[in-house]
C-alpha cells in the first residue's frame, strides 16, 4: 500500500487538501447552525476591541457548543465575541451593543448560567458561566442590559 501511495503522489497533495477543506466546511457550518454568520451581518467588528477580554472560555449557542475556543469580552460599548485562530473561518470578531441584548440568569442542576439574547430581534441565546457573566458586568459599567426580577 504505501509503495502505491509513493507512486501516486498527487495523493499527497490531495489528502492534506481534503482534510482542510473539510476542517472549513465544518467551521463554516457551525457558524452558521450556531447563529454566529447572522450575528456577523449586523455586528461585524471591523477594528480593534478596547476593554477588558477573556480567552479560552466556553459558551452555547442555538445547538452549537464553542468549548474553550471563545474570547469573550465587555466594554461599555458592548459584548465583545472572537474566536480562537484555529476555528476563526466563518466567526469574524463581533461586538454586540448592550441595548440589542437581553440578559437572564438561570440555573440547571447544579450550574449557574446566564443567558444572552443576542440582537434585539433575532434573539440568539449565548449561555456563559454565571462567574463570567460577573466579569462581564463588572466591566460593561452602567451599560449592562436589565435583568428581569427572578
């Protein structure tokens, strides 16, 4: 087998090719399961953030998990979202104002977790740990959405 595969060495160029283009494939459709490429025509951050970030955080939206690949971050302009270099085709950096997002705190079992809705209309749930939604408040000032009294 490997003396065919020597012979055939377009096979080499494309096998390495094929699993790319299947890593974007995935990557693009995630993005798009997850709401993430309808977040980005409207939010879109086409220059740098400014404020308070964290890396390697974990977070769920629609029926897609991002499991320690999310920068999350706050400012009082808004909820700052970017993800990890490796898994970034198809997640363009998102900045999400404070006044389109709807914030609720909620437990399930033991875990402690707030929920985003994302842009006023479309309403796209992010859920983040509830110690990360803390450091996010902390930073957002008096900007932060109004919780509903639970």
């Amino acid at each position: 087998m490997q003396d065919w595969i020597y012979q055939h060495s377009v096979l080499k160029f494309i096998i390495p090719c094929c699993a790319l283009a299947l890593w974007l494939f995935g990557s693009a459709v995630a993005s798009y399961i997850s709401g993430w490429t309808t977040l980005a025509r409207r939010f879109r951050l086409k220059v740098s953030f400014v404020g308070e970030r964290w890396t390697l955080q974990s977070g769920y939206m629609r029926s897609g998990g991002y499991g320690n690949c999310l920068t999350v971050g706050s400012s009082p302009d808004g909820l700052y979202l970017a993800m990890m270099l490796l898994f970034r085709f198809g997640h363009p950096p998102l900045l999400i104002p404070w006044d389109e997002i709807t914030v609720s705190r909620q437990k399930f079992v033991f875990f402690r977790f707030v929920r985003f809705g994302l842009g006023r209309e479309l309403d796209i749930p992010l859920c983040l740990r509830a110690k990360l939604a803390d450091k996010l408040r902390n930073a957002a000032g008096n900007r932060w959405p109004i919780e509903p009294a639970t």
